[in-house]
C-alpha cells in the first residue's frame, strides 16, 4: 500500500463528509464509483444476518434517485437539520487492482433548527475503495450504526 493511495483515500473520506456536511447531494454522489452501492443498516441486523436496511441503494441509478428524493422529492417536507460527520480511520487492506477495503468509525451530530445539539448516530463504515489517477471512489459503502433507532428521522445518507 503506498502513501498516495492513502492519501486519496483519505481526501474521499474528506470530499464525502464535506458533501454530506454542505448538504452538497451531487457532491456526495460524485464520491462513488460509476458501479457504486450504499447501504446503511442497523448493526443489529447486520450481525443477525437480516437484509433490512435504513438505506439500499445497492445501484448507482438508486444513488441518483436518493440524490433526487433529497433534493426535490422531500424538499420542504421535513424539518431541516445540519449534520457533522467525524470519520477516523482504523483499518486499509489492499484487495488488488487498485481496490481497497477500508474500515473507519464515524460519528454524526445534528443540530435543529431550534439550535439544539445530539448525536444523531454512530458506527463504522466498511467500504470498497477504486484508487487510480482520479482519485479514488467509492466502489461499496456500508455505513453500520451501532444504535437501532436514532434519536430522529434521518433523510441525508449517513
């Protein structure tokens, strides 16, 4: 594994959270793959085995139907919140091909409209990382959350 490939893995994991932090969803998008998955479950769920998620965009047409569903489907519809992601990563394990497994922890906090903050939930990413002379992007991202239920709705991806 080389400095570089570090190096861009770590300013896509900077490009995601600074996506998801700016409310910036064509951002978030451009951080995955033209073959790129996001799931987001419970870890609960994972660890039983279960397929139920809270996200499923198993597809790259389903991340553009999130990006839509954000940005005009359920826009005005929801009470807004501001998100801070902190993302630490723990584990990176070439696979071969320019292709990365990499394992960080993450933690998101909210803030409402009314000016309150709490942790709207944390966990770990298990992700599937594409290095080449681009950058690098996202090939899978499995966002698990150690909590079952978050203290809120959540509409932005985690």
């Amino acid at each position: 594994m080389t400095q570089e490939a570090l190096q861009q893995i770590d300013a896509l994991h900077t490009r995601y959270i600074a996506a998801l932090d700016n409310k910036d969803m064509s951002g978030w998008l451009d951080t995955f793959a033209s073959d790129g998955s996001y799931i987001c479950i419970a870890k609960e769920n994972e660890e039983s085995g279960l397929p139920l998620a809270l996200m499923m965009d198993d597809c790259h047409e389903r991340l553009e139907d999130r990006v839509t569903y954000v940005t005009k489907v359920w826009a005005g519809t929801f009470e807004d919140y501001q998100t801070r992601h902190f993302v630490q990563r723990i584990a990176c394990t070439p696979k071969g091909d320019d292709l990365y497994e990499t394992v960080s922890n993450f933690t998101v906090f909210y803030t409402d409209s009314a000016g309150n903050t709490g942790t709207l939930v944390c966990g770990r990413y298990v992700d599937q990382i594409v290095v080449g002379n681009g950058g690098a992007k996202l090939k899978s991202r499995r966002a698990v959350m150690d909590t079952n239920v978050a203290p809120r709705y959540i509409v932005y991806p985690i």
